[in-house]
C-alpha cells in the first residue's frame, strides 16, 4: 500500500500521530496499482518497537489484519503486511491490549 491515507474525507498528513485516528475511521489507502481501497481503522499497537495499525475491512468487520508502518528513504510512510507467524503474535497482543481497555472502562 502507498503512503496516502484518508478519513472522512480528510487527508491524513504522514507526520499526523497514529494515535489520532478513532476506531471506526474510514481509512483510504492507494496501492501501488493506484487503486483505492476502504478499510476501518480499529486500533494502533506497539510491538518490539514498531507500529501497527489494526485494520478491517468494511464487509468483515470481525475480521483483523496487522500493517506496519514504516518510511521509505523519501521520508513517506509505507505499510507492510507482516508475515504470518508475526501476525499471530501480534493478535495476541491486540487481544490483551483491548481486554485491558475494555477492564479499565
């Protein structure tokens, strides 16, 4: 996925915190075919020093998948699915992460 990212209609700057975003934003990210895919933001972790954005697609919303966010030699943000195993783990923190939430509310 490319580096723009859109909610409500507004565009995100790259330098925008993560932490910004509210679950259930609608996120516009264009792949590098320049197509534009929707996706709902539902959370943002931190594992082993990298972020995470926690995604949905709008016709799954049970279901979540992981990108990292990182930053090309130009400076843009760049996201990168994570490999399978790495993505079970971060599931698992996910998991905790939101039971915790969920406890302190």
């Amino acid at each position: 996925m490319a580096d723009e990212l859109n909610r409500n209609n507004e565009v995100n700057e790259p330098e925008e915190d993560v932490n910004a975003l509210e679950e259930g934003d609608i996120i516009e990210m264009i792949g590098d075919d320049g197509e534009t895919v929707r996706f709902i933001f539902v959370d943002a972790l931190e594992y082993d020093g990298d972020v995470y954005l926690a995604l949905a697609e709008p016709e799954e919303e049970d279901a979540v998948f992981f990108l990292k966010i990182g930053q090309d030699k130009d400076g843009s943000d760049v996201y990168t699915a994570p490999d399978e195993a790495l993505e079970d783990t971060l599931f698992e923190q996910f998991t905790k992460q939101r039971e915790q939430n969920n406890a302190d509310e």
